[in-house]
C-alpha cells in the first residue's frame, strides 16, 4: 500500500492523481486546487493551496491505507499562511470503528501539536506542548513534517528534520477515509487549513 500526493496540475484546476501504487480517488470541497502563487515547492510550478474552508477527500478503496500495525511514515510539506488559532491538518472520516483513528492539529498558542486518536472503545488527546523541543511550522516558508508509527506501538514526529516528541501507543489503522485539510466532526470550523500542502505521502 501507499499514497502519493503532488502538486502537478495547473494553476486553478482541481483535479488531483494518487502518483503512488495504489491509485486512490480523491475529491474536493470547496475551493481547494493546484496554485502557481505563494511558495512552491522545489521545482514544482505549481504547490496546493487551501483557503480554511476546504479540503480533500481521499477514499481508501479495496482497503490500500488500511496499513493495520505495519510501521509506516507520514511525511510532507507545508507552507502555512496563518498561525492564528488551531489548525487541523489531516484526519481519518471515522470515529469508532474499532481500528486506529487519527487526527493531527498544531496550536500557536500555547505552542504545540495534538494527536487525537480512538482505539474504537475510547478516544483521547495527546497534547504534545509540554516536550521542551516541540516546534510548530514556520508561517510563509515551507517546512517539512514527519510522522514515524513503529510496531503498532508507538509514534515519533519530526519538524525538519528534527525529533519534536514521541509517545508509546498501539495502534492498528482500519479502512477509513481520511480528510487533509479538515478533521471529521470539524468540517465547517475556523481550524480548517490556510496554506499550501505538497509532496503528502
């Protein structure tokens, strides 16, 4: 399994390819599409700008993210325009399904991150803001973020490069969904994504 997500269309189009082996379906709400302006990425002409009131749909057909407790690494770009208040960044569509549902957002104020998971039976927060090397991006530039799940039993996340926190915790990734740009539940909040997102694998 895996997925692959580039800026690769032209400026203004909202058609976005799955360029990894498993060829997911992806859907728009809003105004979400490929944009020549702002930063882009490397040699990219074009990176995907969110406005914080879309986002992208992907749909895990034939069950190709439902990664179980395999190890596997979340990384991509980002080049956030506005640190105002809470930004959710991805999310799976679920809530108790029984498997692993994860939602990530940051937070200007205090400074740090949230990983919020449901193991099916319960869910829970982890507020990362109290680790003394936890970063949040850097508004107008791009910066690169990594997350690392081992084993089924832990996670560790990156900020360019660098190890931010870490946290032991099973986890089991069942065939949901998933949303960049949004978290489920907080579809129509304020904490939609503003900024550009690319190279998302």
């Amino acid at each position: 399994p895996g997925f692959c997500l580039v800026s690769d269309g032209k400026d203004g189009t909202q058609l976005f390819t799955d360029n990894g082996p498993s060829n997911l379906q992806m859907s728009v709400s809003g105004d979400v599409h490929h944009d020549s302006g702002g930063g882009v990425f490397l040699f990219n002409n074009t990176s995907i700008y969110f406005d914080g009131s879309d986002y992208i749909i992907i749909t895990n057909q034939d069950d190709a993210l439902t990664m179980g407790s395999q190890s596997c690494t979340w990384d991509w770009w980002m080049y956030p325009t506005s640190n105002s208040a809470e930004k959710f960044l991805l999310g799976g569509k679920g809530e108790s399904q029984g498997f692993f549902h994860l939602s990530i957002r940051y937070d200007y104020s205090p400074q740090g991150w949230d990983v919020r998971y449901d193991t099916g039976s319960a869910r829970a927060t982890r507020n990362h803001k109290d680790e003394l090397l936890t970063g949040i991006p850097t508004v107008n530039k791009w910066n690169h973020i990594a997350f690392v799940f081992e084993d089924g039993l832990r996670y560790r996340m990156y900020l360019n490069g660098k190890f931010q926190f870490g946290q032991d915790q099973a986890y089991n990734f069942g065939a949901e969904n998933f949303n960049i740009g949004a978290i489920e539940g907080y579809l129509t909040s304020s904490a939609r994504y503003d900024g550009y997102i690319d190279d998302f694998r």
